[in-house]
C-alpha cells in the first residue's frame, strides 16, 4: 500500500514524532533508521507498523530489515521520498519507520524491582534529546538497573530513541514529566537503602576517592540548571569531576560516563549480563528478553577505579547538567 500525506496512519505519525502525551496516550513510539530498526526486530518488540522508502533499502541492511518485517507479518506501507521525509524526524532519513508499542516501566516498579546493590540513573530536567538517549545507552552499558527520568526530553521520543542506539528497548526506563517528581523516587529509592548521589559542578567529594558502595542512585541535573532543590537537599554525597583549566564544564552525557563507569563495578560485574533487565512483571513488548551475555565479565582495567585515575593537571571542577 502506498501511503499519502492524507492517509490517517501519516496523520498519526506526525502527532506521536511532536508529543510525549500523545505516544504515552496511544501506547506508541516511532523508531526511526535501519539501526534501530534492526535493534528493533532483534530484541523482540512488538511491532505495529513499519513504513518503508524502497528506493533507500537497496544495501544488504535494507533486505535484511525488509526479510524480517515479512517474517514478522507487520503491515509495510510504501512511501515516496517526498511523503517520507515529510514524516522522517532525522535529518537525513535512511528509508524505514516503525510504530512499535511504549515500552516505559511504571516508576514505582522500577523501583521496587531494583536489586539491592545496583546503580539507578535519575535524570532531573535533562532538555536535549540527545543527551537523554545517551544516558540511555550510558546506563545499560554500565550495567544500571534501570533509569528513571523526572521531567526533561522524553527518552522514548525520536531523537532519544535513535541517541538510545536501541538501548530503549532493552533497559527498564520510567518517565515523570514533572521535574519535582525526582525527590519522591529518591525518597523511595533511599528507603529500600539506597545512596543518593548528586553530581555537582564544584565543591563536591572526587569522585575518585568518594563513590559509595552498594546500591546507588545517580542523579544528574539538566543543562544548566542543576538539581532540583528538594533533591539537591537530599543528597548523602556530593561527586564532582576534577577538570584540567580553562575548561569550565563537561556535557551532561560526558560527566555520566564518568561517573556510571567509576560506580559500575558493583553493578556491571554482579552477573555476566549485569541488572540491566526490564523487571519480569513488566516485560518489554514482545515478550522476550534480551539474550543474555556469555563469558566472565571483563576484568578491571588497571591504573582506572575510584581512586586510582590519575591527573597530571587539576583545574575548576564542573559540568552541564551538574
């Protein structure tokens, strides 16, 4: 079938592209680009529909994703370039758009189904989409249990999902659109025993000589604002990151990689796969569980720990989104 600007499934495609409301109210999300897309028919979600451009599938990714989208039986429309990237939120679109059902966990289930001992990344404002997806894929690398977003880009929207590199689809991700939400989650997470972690621009412990042990929450305010101050006044401690001069700051998603690997071990070491699982009674769309990862977990990389990174120069400590 080919599509058309008027057809009803276009029209819903541009409202889920601009409205987190709308994809949390329609149970939807869009994945967007043959990487996502393949992520997408490899991890099991469930699929409503896909929208395709012929005339830019013609490698061997393209077949690939057009072999897997008839095994699965998802209903294909054909678009032209033109009507394709009318819909395409992506600068360059690379020919394949998939409607596949929101995989968001409830807040208060991450929570509860967090392991004792495991990271939590907690998001507070963070406006770029990009960074969001980012911290996504940053925190199921590092083996975090989970994340939670209060307020900020919404980590299921286009941008996000892509920066996500199709970590959405796989670690447990809950969403609060209001900023203030934080200080609830944190307040839950604390009385299950977790440490609540902030990131601060200057004046904090170094991270490399002050990163708690057993479960932890990471807080990460949003660019340029910070923390919120309810949450900020429920810190247990304070990390910053030591910077050579004149650097002022890091980027919000480059100060989390140094953090979320400087808090890992703990987290990403407990089991060959690590925590980062969506909890079994919300299990992603499709049912099925990313395979889990074989062999030992990597050995430590000396000279690199808590304490053990070493500076040559130390200069203003700070950060975005700190």
């Amino acid at each position: 079938m080919t599509l058309k600007r008027s057809h009803p499934l276009a029209a819903l495609i541009r409202r889920l592209s601009r409205s987190a409301e709308e994809r949390e109210a329609a149970g939807l999300m869009i994945l967007e680009g043959e990487r996502l897309a393949l992520e997408a028919l490899g991890s099991g979600a469930r699929l409503r529909q896909a929208v395709v451009c012929p005339s830019r599938l013609a490698g061997g990714r393209g077949r690939a994703l057009l072999a897997g989208l008839r095994r699965l039986a998802t209903p294909c429309h054909e678009a032209s370039v033109e009507v394709f990237d009318w819909l395409a939120d992506a600068a360059s679109p690379q020919g394949v758009l998939l409607l596949a059902e929101h995989p968001a966990v409830p807040p208060g289930h991450l929570i509860a189904s967090a392991p004792q001992g495991a990271l939590v990344l907690m998001p507070c404002g963070v406006q770029d989409p990009g960074n969001m997806g980012a911290l996504v894929r940053l925190a199921e690398a590092g083996g975090a249990a989970g994340l939670i977003a209060a307020g900020g880009a919404d980590p299921f929207g286009p941008k996000a999902a892509r920066a996500s590199a199709g970590s959405i689809l796989r670690l447990p991700v809950a969403r609060d659109p209001a900023p203030a939400s934080a200080a609830r989650f944190a307040s839950l997470l604390k009385s299950r025993g977790f440490l609540l972690a902030g990131a601060e621009a200057r004046g904090g412990i170094d991270y490399r000589q002050g990163m708690p042990a057993g479960g932890l929450v990471l807080a990460l305010g949003g660019e340029g604002a910070g923390l919120p101050a309810p949450l900020a006044s429920m810190l247990d401690v304070r990390l910053t990151i030591p910077i050579a001069a004149p650097v002022e700051s890091l980027n919000v998603a480059a100060a989390a990689a140094v953090l979320i690997f400087a808090a890992s071990p703990r987290a990403a070491i407990s089991s060959p796969r690590g925590p980062a699982r969506r909890p079994e009674a919300s299990p992603r769309p499709g049912g099925a569980s990313a395979p889990p990862r074989e062999g030992p977990p990597p050995p430590a990389r000396p000279g690199r720990g808590r304490s053990g990174a070493r500076s040559s120069r130390r200069g203003p400590s700070g950060r975005e989104g700190a």
